[in-house]
C-alpha cells in the first residue's frame, strides 16, 4: 500500500452505515471485494478486488481498476485484452467492505473467452454428486486475445 | 470445518475453468465469496461467504446458507429475521472461488432494512471528498425484525 490515504478511516458502525463518508473497510490484505455486473444484462460479469489505489482510479476515471492477489499487481481491466469496463455506476454496501459496479463492458469480462466469469451452473436439490452445466458461449478466442505464458 | 468432504479437490487450471466437476477454492479461511442478486431486478443484495458445509447446505435445500466471519457461525439467511432467500439459480465462476446465486429474496436482505446492502452510490469522476449519495429506501424497522444486541 502507498502512504496515501484517499479515503476516510472507518469508525463506528453507524457511521459506516448511515454515513455519507466513503471510508472503505480494507482487509488485512488491503483489499475490498469488487463485483462488477452487466449494466445492459444483469448479469454479474466477474468478482475480483481493489486495493485503495485501484479503488481511487476506479472513482476517478470511471474505467475499472482492480488489485490481482495472483500477480501482485494493480490492473486496468483490459489493458491486455482490450476488453475494458466502463463504470455506469458505483455502489458500496452497508459495512463498506464491497462495492458494486455497473459496467459497460468490452466484448468479455473473462480470460477464458466468455461474457461472463459465472459460466458454469451448479443445479441444486439433487442429491450425489454436483455436475456442473455450462451456460455461456465462448466470444472470444483467449489464445489469440492474451499473450502466451512462457 | 468439518471432516466430511463433500466437494472435489481443486486442480488444474484447465479442469477448474473446463471441467463440469465443482471443486470450490476455499480461502485459507475456508470460505468462498457469495454474491446474491435480485432474481427480478438483478440488483446485488448481498455479499457474504460460504464455507464447505454452508455452500453445501444452500445446494441441497436451494435456500441461502452463509458462513458469518463476525460471528465465527453457520448461519440460514432469515433465520432471524424471516427474511430468506429461495435461490433460483447458481453460478460458479472460472476459477471457483466464487459463486453468484439469484434469489427470491423475502422483503429486504440488509441488516440494516433496506431491499440490498448496497443502498448508497459513490459518485465517479468528482475531484475531492467522495460524499455517498443515498439510493435505497428503508422497507422495514430494523429493530422489530432482530433482537437487540445487548
């Protein structure tokens, strides 16, 4: 984390709450969680996470910002793939520890090649095992869209 | 957790995001991330977790079970409160971390008595102090539906 604080600090329960003072609850990993959907859908396109510096980018330019806990790493979304987020609207829950994003969203949010990262059905009420259903249609080719690891 | 292990093991990569099998990556917390939309309006309520026993519980009885991080507890979504949720639908996202259910949701989800956690909007792009805007109208009086902490 960098040493700026672009955000309040947050306080009391009923501060958090029913306060008008954006003050992010950070986990000890320094991150909040991120869901994003589709503005036009519904759908909910992806979960990931922000950091403070992704949070702030994220309000401050409307393009999605994020945090990879896999790479360590802050990340515009798409800036590989071309496949940006442009933010209609952002929310923050009630103990301020996630935040919703409404977004416009370039061709697919996920790296394997679908719309949405929530491709896969679990059904439910059936008892033994758990088979997964696909739902979504690959609409890119991820080959072609990231480049290769090693 | 429990010694019972009612979902597979994680894998490779390409048998998470390809594979028809549900092999939840539990946190070194044991728990997955939860988002619960709107089955009507596809607003996210909620976001909440799930360790093994709660995921499982939600998959066999299609009602929300949730695992409280506060309260170190299993926890039936309106236990309290009569406000449950029927789950219409489940998701698993790519790397299965995370799962999206669509429910039916019995008057409002947040604690707080509104219809969704997230009933206040961040406004984008403003330079200086983000001052939260209220989005969500209460629907019911939080202190008639829980019992008071004392």
């Amino acid at each position: 984390m960098s040493e700026k604080k672009p955000f309040a600090t947050p306080g009391a329960a009923t501060e958090l709450e029913e306060g008008v003072a954006l003050a992010p609850r950070f986990g000890a990993d320094g991150l909040v969680t991120c869901v994003a959907t589709d503005a036009a859908s519904g759908d909910v396109l992806m979960v990931a996470h922000m950091n403070a510096e992704a949070l702030a980018k994220t309000i401050a330019s409307g393009e999605a910002w994020y945090f990879s806990r896999s790479r360590g790493a802050l990340w515009r979304k798409g800036e590989t793939s071309g496949h940006t987020q442009r933010v209609v609207e952002m929310r923050v829950d009630c103990d301020q520890d996630a935040v919703w994003i409404k977004v416009e969203q370039v061709a697919g949010a996920c790296h394997t090649g679908r719309r949405s990262c929530f491709y896969r059905a679990v059904p439910l009420g059936k008892p033994g095992t758990v088979k997964l259903e696909f739902r979504g249609e690959r609409i890119f080719d991820p080959k072609r869209v990231y480049p290769k690891k090693d």
